[in-house]
C-alpha cells in the first residue's frame, strides 16, 4: 500500500514497515486519506498477528502540525489499541523537528521505541 504526492510519499511494505519521506505539508481535510491509511495499515496488523510497527521517518523533511497530529492520534495512538504490539519509530538525528518533536510520543503509547540515527 502506498500514497504518493509530488512532495512525499508514504508506503506500508505489509510486514510491519510503513516509510515515510519528502516533505508533508497538506491542509487538515487531506489528511483524511493518510487517516484512512494509516486505519488499513493497524487492520493488517491485526489480522496479520504483527508483533512490530516500524515508523521509518528518516527521510521525511518536514511534517506540518497537522500532519504530527495524525501520526499522533490516528498511528500512535490507535496502535496502543492493538494488544501485543511493540511500534519503533525511527527518526532521522540531524532534522530539528524530530529530534524536538516526536520524543513526545513516549506519553502516547506504553510499548514504543524511538531511534535516532542517520537515514539510511
């Protein structure tokens, strides 16, 4: 599964990793679709018996408020719903908004790594 735009594009490889790169700036409503994706994505985990959700963000550049609000309410949060899954969120450690932002993730789920390093 995938979404692809001319400024990011985010793909799920169906065993458990969903990367994320480019620059993801869109208006509140066209969140919906990433929503939506992200809803596809824990559903297959679920029926799958995935025991690990990675987050690979390494190569995403910017990610506007509203974009952090979706990772954080309709990823992060509805994967502390899914009994048994471990999420590791793996971020670049040279972009600002990572390495000030997602530490702040930590709150919002019991079972949830977060990596800092180059991308790859």
């Amino acid at each position: 599964m995938n979404i692809e735009d001319k400024n990011y594009s985010i793909n799920f490889d169906g065993r458990g990793v969903i990367s994320m790169s480019g620059k993801l700036a869109a208006m509140t409503e066209d969140y919906e679709k990433i929503e939506d994706f992200f809803e596809k994505v824990l559903n297959e985990v679920i029926v799958t018996k995935t025991l690990e959700l990675i987050l690979d963000i390494r190569e995403l550049t910017f990610l506007n408020s509203s974009g952090i609000k979706t990772l954080c309410v309709s990823l992060v949060m509805d994967a502390d719903e899914v009994e048994g899954l471990h999420m590791k969120i793996q971020c670049n450690d040279s972009l600002t908004w990572q390495v000030e932002t997602i530490p702040t993730f930590e709150d919002l789920m019991d079972d949830l790594e977060i990596v800092f390093e180059p991308p790859s």
